[in-house]
C-alpha cells in the first residue's frame, strides 16, 4: 500500500465536511475522498438496519477505491456500524466518531451538559456507554434533534426557520442553566451560531471533529502510512445525489474556515 493513497471519509451527506475540514488543518499534505450519502440522508431517520447496509456500502466502495484508512465522518454511522467495519478491514485504520462528552465533562465538573445528536445516536449502545462513564461527575441530558441535520443538508444554515426549530428545541431548557452543548452530529458545528443565539449567556460548544483528526494522525502514525507528500494534498468530492448542488454546499463548509 503506497503511503499517498487516499484518506477515505463519508457522512450520510455534508455533516461530514465538518470532520474533514480539521483533518485537512491537522494533515494538509494528506489526499482525501470525500463522500456524502445524501441520496440517502439523514441517517438518523432510519432504521438500525438501514443504516448498517448503507454504512457497510459505502466503506466497500471506498476501501474499493484505495483508500489507506477509512474515516467514519457521521455519529449515527459510527454508533450503528463502526464495530462490523472494523471487523471487516481490520487490515487499514478505521476511524469513527463519537459525541465530545469527555471534553466536556473535563472542561467544567458537576456541570450541565445538553447532548445534541440524532434519536439513532442516542438510543445506540456506545452512547449509553459514554453516560455510564460520565453520568456520575456531571448532569447529562440527551436531546434528540429530528430535523436539524435535514436542515444543514439543505443548505439552512441560520434564518428564521432554524431559528423557530431551535427556538422549540430549547424551550423546555428555559430556566436550566446549561454548562455546555455537545454536539453530537457532525451537521451541527455548521449552525453553531444560530445554536449559540438561542442563550443570553455563554454556553461551551463541543463537538468530534478535532478528536476524529487528532486519532487519524495517531492511527497513521502507528500503522507507518502518513503522506510522503511536502505540498498540499488533493480534494475528492463525490456523492450518491445531484453532484452540483452537493459539491456547491460542500466547497462552501469546506472553505468557511480553510
């Protein structure tokens, strides 16, 4: 295996870009395909065994491809998936994520922490796991969003209607003092603004995207595949849906912090 093939990494569809984007800060060197499933998203509405026949797929096209390591862009993938992929190429590093509760437990203790991720996120037994860990030292209360990765696939990133959404989402939090936001799908950094304006006071944000990177690196590192390249690497981006619209939505995220 050649040390510049592709680092491999796929969402249900945009949410992605949020993952990739750190990689590409942390391994600029790197080649990279990026998927997105979005003739398919949001996962997070579809059954258990949807989503693995989807997710085990999508890793067989990419690994098909060439890719040296597979990154698992998308929570609800991983949560449902990443133990039969792992079994499946055990011979390439694969890389899932999961929401941020470490950080932000260590961040404040005896805190309050919203976790934002899709219902599949929340019910999967590696979430229940993660509240198992860190349940005892901090206050943690699930919040399952049904609609808000549709939104960030549909290019609604800020405005009067995510804002009513996550106006309603909130509510019931009103006269809770919130500590921290997990963000526990990997769509949701893109509103992080719109997430942020719903709290007259300041509330940290958490999410994936810089331990996915900084476990990539380590994975590459330990397996003796980092780039050999010394200038910047090559940007696929490929999608099960309308290629323009995707890569239009995709160039934006990718480029708004890069």
């Amino acid at each position: 295996m050649s040390n510049n093939q592709p680092i491999a990494v796929f969402d249900s569809g945009v949410g992605g870009i949020s993952i990739l984007r750190e990689l590409i800060k942390h391994m600029p060197n790197e080649n990279y395909i990026y998927y997105g499933d979005s003739a398919n998203a949001p996962y997070g509405s579809k059954s258990h065994d949807e989503i693995k026949y989807a997710t085990l797929k999508n890793a067989a096209m990419l690994i098909n491809m060439g890719a040296k390591a597979l990154v698992v862009a998308c929570n609800t993938a991983t949560s449902v998936a990443i133990d039969d992929i792992r079994r499946l190429y055990s011979d390439i590093p694969v890389i899932g994520v999961e929401p941020a509760l470490k950080p932000a437990v260590q961040f404040k203790p005896n805190s309050t922490i919203l976790v934002m991720a899709t219902p599949t996120t929340l019910s999967e037994s590696k979430f229940s796991s993660l509240m198992s860990r860190y349940g005892e030292t901090s206050k943690i209360i699930p919040l399952p969003c049904r609609r808000l990765a549709k939104m960030v696939e549909d290019g609604i990133l800020e405005g009067d209607i995510i804002d009513e959404y996550l106006g309603e989402l909130f509510k019931p939090y009103k006269d809770v003092h919130i500590d921290s936001i997990v963000l526990g799908c990997t769509h949701y950094p893109f509103v992080k603004k719109s997430i942020l304006k719903m709290f007259d006071y300041k509330v940290e944000l958490f999410d994936g995207a810089y331990g996915t990177a900084k476990e990539t690196k380590r994975r590459l590192y330990e397996k003796n595949l980092q780039s050999e390249q010394t200038e910047n690497g090559s940007i696929d981006i490929m999608t099960s849906a309308d290629i323009n619209k995707f890569s239009e939505l995709a160039h934006k995220l990718l480029n708004a912090d890069i």
